[in-house]
C-alpha cells in the first residue's frame, strides 16, 4: 500500500515541465524476418533478470514516428522515468517507434461510407497486423518465452495512433493482454466480442478533440459496457487532442492497471 501511495503521488504531478533522464530507457532493435523494431525499454530500480515482471507496451502517437528511437518518449516517457515511481513500479516498460511510413493498425473505410472520418462506424478490423504492430507482439512473446515477462500481467496502451493500435492489439490478441489503455483512440466497435470478457480496458479522450472524434471512445465504452466487460472511461470537459496529459495525471491509473491480471479476469 506505502508503494501505490507513493506511485498516486507522483503520477498526479506535472510532467510537462522539466526533462527526467530518459536515458534510463535502453535504446534495442528487435528483428524478425528481415523486419526490425527499434525500441526503448525501461527496468524497474533492483530488477532481478531471474524472475518475471508484468510489462507495459506504450505505442506513441503519428507525430512521433520515425527512426530515432528517441521521439518515442515525447509523451509518457517522463511518467515512468520518475525516480519515485520506478521506485515503485514493479514493471518493464516499453516504448516501440514506428517508421514514419507505417502506422499500429490499418484505418479502413467500410464499403457502406464514403471516406474513412476517424469515427469507429468507419473502422473495419484488418485480418492481418501491420509489420511494426507484429513485430510488438513478437517482442513481447521473447520476453515471456525467455521469462523476463509475467504471462498474466502484460499490458497494452498507446495515445492517438498508438490509441487506435491499442484496440487493434487486444482485438487480435484477446487472450494475451490484462489490461489496455486506449487514449483518444479507436477501432472497431463489431470486434469488441473477441476480448471484452478478456481484457480490462480504461479509455480516455478530451470532448473537444478535433483530430480524433469523441465518439469514437464514447460508442466502444457504450458497446464494452453491453458485453459486460471490464471497463470505464474517462471524458476531460474542454479538452482537446493532446488528452494524454490529463490521463497520465490520474491518480488511480497505475494502481489500476497493476491490479489487472489475465487470471482473475472473466474467461
């Protein structure tokens, strides 16, 4: 309890202002196939390579694509950097970059519409992930075959872009995931069935967003509720895109998601 209590502290702070050392992230490359994924991955303060973790993928928005392997952490990273709650949180953090002519999951418009608007009656699930969105999960599956990762306790989330590659990740891999958290996202509302007893899922997005329409979050929460999932959904009055700043203020998010384990979710 003194952990979380320290952990509610410092996720309620301001992180926009002074930079903390994301030089804590290791800068990796992982490669399947001829297809490689750069990627930041941080460890807990005393992390012991014997036993297993619960692990957090965070997948970034459009703006941060790239080949960097830095501007991946322009938003979220300096939450988990903090010294307090590394401290704290007993997880392996992982920020993935997308290259800039790729994106998490595929945005397609249904044959019954004109153009694809960004809201969710216009999403339609791909049969097959992206590369870098396959290549995510690949990665993820080392860390639990090499048993670096805790199986019950892994966790998606991403904002915007990675928002709608967070849906896109649990619709695909229902049985993998505890717990997601989609900020101003999206996906396809007829494909909630395959994870809403599976997985938990927080979404956030700001009212006044421009760039990817509220409904979006308010029609997949309504239709989660319906199948009895898991699930609540934070709406910030007044606020637009960049509703991610707002998220990562909420005092009960990481106690939340380190709460949520696949075997103490519904089957």
């Amino acid at each position: 309890m003194k952990n979380f209590l320290i952990i509610l502290f410092v996720a309620a702070l301001p992180l926009s202002g002074k930079c903390l050392d994301l030089e804590l992230y290791k800068k990796m490359t992982f490669t399947r196939s001829g297809n490689t994924l750069l990627y930041r991955i941080l460890y807990p303060k005393d992390y012991d390579n014997r036993k297993p973790y619960p692990v957090l993928a965070f997948l970034h928005g459009s703006g941060e694509r790239g080949n960097d392997n830095e501007a991946q952490l322009k938003h979220g990273g300096s939450l988990f950097a903090n010294d307090s709650v590394r401290n704290s949180l007993p997880a392996i953090v992982i920020f993935p970059q997308c290259p800039k002519d790729s994106t998490w999951s595929y945005f397609r418009p249904r044959r019954d519409t004109l153009s694809a608007t960004g809201n969710s009656r216009d999403l339609s699930f791909s049969p097959r992930p992206t590369v870098p969105a396959l290549l995510v999960k690949l990665l993820l599956d080392s860390l639990v075959a090499s048993k670096k990762a805790d199986p019950n306790r892994m966790y998606i989330g991403g904002l915007s872009l990675g928002g709608f590659g967070t849906f896109d990740m649990i619709q695909r891999y229902p049985s993998f995931f505890a717990a997601a958290i989609p900020i101003c996202g999206g996906g396809d509302v007829n494909v909630a069935d395959r994870f809403a007893d599976k997985v938990s899922v927080w979404l956030f997005h700001g009212d006044e967003d421009k760039s990817v329409d509220v409904s979006n979050s308010r029609n997949y929460f309504a239709v989660l509720k319906k199948l009895g999932a898991d699930t609540r959904y934070t709406e910030y009055p007044g606020v637009a895109h960049n509703s991610w700043d707002n998220a990562f203020k909420e005092r009960e998010l990481l106690k939340w998601m380190l709460s949520k384990s696949r075997k103490n979710n519904k089957k």
